[in-house]
C-alpha cells in the first residue's frame, strides 16, 4: 500500500492506493489562507500538519488494515511558498503563498542583483516565486530575515514534521528561482543576490528517489508495521503530471484548481521567459516541464457562487452539456493579479458587457470562459517557445464540470479529455512517486495514463466563434504599470 499526501491552497488531500493502482480510499481536510493586506496571501503552517494528521487518522478509523500495510508515501505540494524558520525549526512568520503578490518590486532587484537568473532557471523573476518574497521580507520584517536559519516550500515543511529531515525535490525547488534548471541543483548565485547560502536550504533529490523515513513515533500513531519510506515528491503540477502519466514529449495537461496551468513534458529547454513561460524540472531525471500558469483557475468559479449565493453545481446545472454560442459578457479572471503571459501582480479581474439583460446564466458561463481563454493565452506563450499543444487532458477539481471541458475544446481548439479520478491527480501522482521510491521500478511501469472516460472535441462553428471572441477579449486587458501601483510606492 501507498500514501499520497497533496498538501493544496484549500485543502490537504490524502489518498490510500494498492499495489495495482487503485485508490482505496481519500480524505481531505478544508485550509483556510489570510489576507492581511491586500495583494497579500498567507497561511500559518501549522494548519498544515494539523490537516494532515486529521486526514491519516480518519484513514486510520475507517481503514487500519490497508494503513497498517503502507510502504512508502509521497508528497505533493503548493509551490513557491516561503516558510521560514529559525534555530529551532520552528516558523517565525506565516507562509508567504504563492499567489501572493507583494513582491513585484524586490523582482525587478533580484532581475537587476543577479543578471543570469533568466538564463539559470528558465524564469523571469515573478512575484509567486519564493526568492523574491525573501527580498521584500529581509527589506520590511529585517528581524525575521536575519533569524531564518531554514527557508522550506509547504510540502518539505511537512516532510520535516513527518521525517524530521529538510529535504526537498527538484520539481518543487525550480519554483524558487534559486535552482540551476539544467545542473538540478541550487545556485550559489542566486541563493546570494537574497542574502542566503546553501546552509539555509534544504537538500535536494529527484521526485522519485528515496529521502527519508516516516518517524517511529508517527508510524505507530498511525499503526503502520514499519516506517514507510518518503520519496522526493513534487511539486503540484509535476506530481499531476505524473499522476496522469505525462512523462514523454508530445503530452500536454491542463490544471483546473485554485490555479490553472497548461503543461507539457519535455526532454530539452526551450525557454521563453520573456512571456512567462515557466520551466520546472520534472518529478522524474532528465525531464522538465514547460508551461503557463494563471493565478485564479476553479477559484473563480468559487468566487462567483460566493457573490451570487449558490452553490457551484446550481450555477453550473442551467448551461447544459455544452455551449451554444460565447457569452455576452466578458470576464477577464485576474483575481489574484497574472502570471502567464502578462507577469503582472496589479491587474485585476472585470466582467465586461453587462446589461438590463444579462442574467445568471450568461455571468457564469462568461467566468469559465474566461479562465479558458486565459488558458489560450498560455497555449500561445508555449507556442512562441516552440512547443505545440495539439491535445490535453484535464486534472483538479474543474474537470468535474462537462460544460467548463467543452468550453475549453473550443477555445482551444484541441481535443479535451477528462480521466478517471481526475479530481485526485497531484495526490494519486505523490503516491505513485511513494511507490517508486520503494520498488525502484521503471517509472514508465508506474506512471501509465489513467483511462479516457470522455473526450470533448472542438465543433467547427463555435471553435470560430470563440476564435473571433479573443482578441476582444484580449484587449480587456489594460496594464498598471504606466502609473505607480501600490506595490511600487510602498517600496519607495
């Protein structure tokens, strides 16, 4: 048996697996995330592990005989957040998220301290990433900044409770644009244009490499018979891809969660960070992955029922299968500011083309287009990298919904498809990298692709429909940055 533990932005998800794949059982556990400024997005890690524990102890209530047999665990998590600790171990602030957009002064100083960050990691120095936050940290919260002994993204927080070892793995450590993408290793370079060495970083392993055991105390906690192994794990999307078995060239997902990304496996760089356009190392040796990603993906349509008070699956019930023709209105789903392509933490969302007519139903389908239409915009950064996405399937919680995937095919104009268990990728993925890191077996054996269950093709006339809609849709868009933004006068 194996654990896969996918610590997200809005919850903690856990799963139970077998030996031939299938998921036993899964429980999740609700995180909530502060906003005490705005642009500002935290979470105190201690919500973390008290969300992981409620899950393994439910699964141990309801399932002690197949956790009792548990021998390995993988890990997946959030990326780019900076949890800090001091001499101790112990977090001296709350964790600083990825969607959290403060940082956009300090990335313009990293760009300028460290000119070969492009070229090193394959990024351009975002707001999200993690090396940027401990800029604006060192700047506004200089007592912190000289405590931090241990700079951890979420999930090796969580290995660290789990194991007591700071380690982490490559895919997850190419989101704090301190890792040598190529060499998969960390920078010196970078680590010292923030003030930092190696000493205050965790060590690194491939996604599927053993790295650590389970603590006895644990182990019996949860009555296991021995202390499972800990892989490397990965990432978020990494541990989707694995997941769904992306793990070759030629194979595209799409993440629909609280965020969204397009991305494909690749075996060599094609960078193009001018656009955005993110590289990680892959949760596997000798493969990255090349894609784009937007800040608010499901978020929106959460956002949506909140403001209209109803549940997601009545906003939802009304559309129907499919669309029949684009929306009236516009919705531009920048909630939380943008990354690909626009790189721009200001921006914020707009619903466009309101009128005495427009109802419900017209508002709701114009937010799942225009989360699909954002994802075009990423679809087109890959394309000028040289990567063509010519299908994809579909993971997170977004893929639950029929209409979003045919909106989706639409606009994108490609073949969508939805898999079986889509809605538990990144934690079904963890512990299929909990499975390789005990058996040693070939990763192409493990990570095969869940079944089809339903394939969503583009229909000519509306594919043109939605074709003629975006660049409107595009011009929607109107930068800040001419002007001062809050962000540029604080750092004055």
């Amino acid at each position: 048996m194996f654990l896969g533990i996918d610590l997200g932005t809005s919850a903690v998800k856990t799963v139970l697996v077998d030996d031939m794949q299938h998921v036993i059982a899964s429980r999740s556990h609700a995180l909530s995330t502060a906003s005490p400024r705005p642009g500002f997005s935290e979470q105190d890690p201690r919500l973390w592990i008290e969300a992981t524990f409620a899950t393994l102890d439910a699964l141990k209530a309801d399932h002690p005989r197949e956790l009792a047999d548990v021998a390995g665990i993988g890990l997946s998590g959030q990326m780019h957040g900076a949890t800090l600790l001091d001499a101790d171990l112990r977090p001296l602030r709350p964790c600083v998220l990825w969607n959290d957009g403060r940082s956009a002064a300090e990335c313009r100083v990293l760009e300028q301290r460290w000119p070969a960050l492009r070229a090193t990691t394959g990024n351009k120095a975002m707001p999200g990433f993690t090396a940027p936050k401990l800029l604006w940290v060192a700047k506004h919260e200089p007592e912190i900044f000289a405590a931090t002994k241990l700079v951890l993204l979420p999930k090796a927080y969580l290995r660290l409770i789990l194991s007591g070892e700071a380690i982490e793995d490559v895919s997850d450590a190419s989101g704090s644009l301190w890792l040598d993408v190529v060499k998969r290793d960390w920078s010196d370079d970078g680590l010292a244009a923030t003030g930092l060495s190696r000493t205050q970083m965790p060590r690194l392993v491939e996604g599927c490499a053993p790295a650590a055991r389970l603590t006895r105390e644990l182990a019996q906690r949860w009555g296991m018979a021995k202390q499972p192994m800990i892989a490397g794990g990965a990432g978020d999307n990494p541990a989707g891809a694995i997941g769904i078995g992306a793990i070759r060239p030629g194979t595209a997902f799409i993440s629909l969660g609280t965020s969204g990304a397009l991305f494909t496996p690749t075996e060599k760089i094609a960078a193009n960070p001018d656009r955005a356009v993110h590289i990680f190392a892959h949760a596997i040796p000798a493969m990255w992955l090349q894609g784009g990603a937007i800040l608010s993906a499901a978020s929106c349509l959460a956002w949506i029922a909140r403001l209209l008070g109803a549940p997601e699956a009545e906003l939802l019930a009304p559309l129907g299968a499919r669309p029949h023709a684009p929306s009236p209105v516009s919705f531009l789903p920048y909630l939380a500011g943008e990354r690909t392509p626009h790189d721009d933490s200001d921006v914020r969302g707009m619903l466009d083309g309101l009128s005495h007519g427009t109802d419900r139903a017209a508002v709701v389908q114009a937010v799942l287009e225009g989360v699909a239409f954002a994802l075009a915009d990423c679809r087109d950064a890959l394309a000028s990298a040289g990567v063509v996405v010519t299908e994809a399937d579909v993971i997170g919680g977004g893929a639950r919904s029929g209409f979003w995937l045919s909106v989706l095919a639409n606009v994108l104009d490609i073949p969508i498809s939805r898999l079986a268990d889509s809605d538990v990728g990144a934690a079904f993925g963890a512990a299929r990298l909990g499975r390789l890191a005990v058996t040693g077996e070939p990763v192409a054996a493990v990570c095969t692709q869940p079944p089809r269950v339903e394939t969503f093709e583009p229909e000519r006339g509306l594919a043109d429909a939605y074709a003629a809609r975006l660049p409107a849709w595009r011009e929607l868009y109107r930068p800040r940055r001419g002007s001062e933004t809050p962000h540029a006068r604080e750092a004055r």
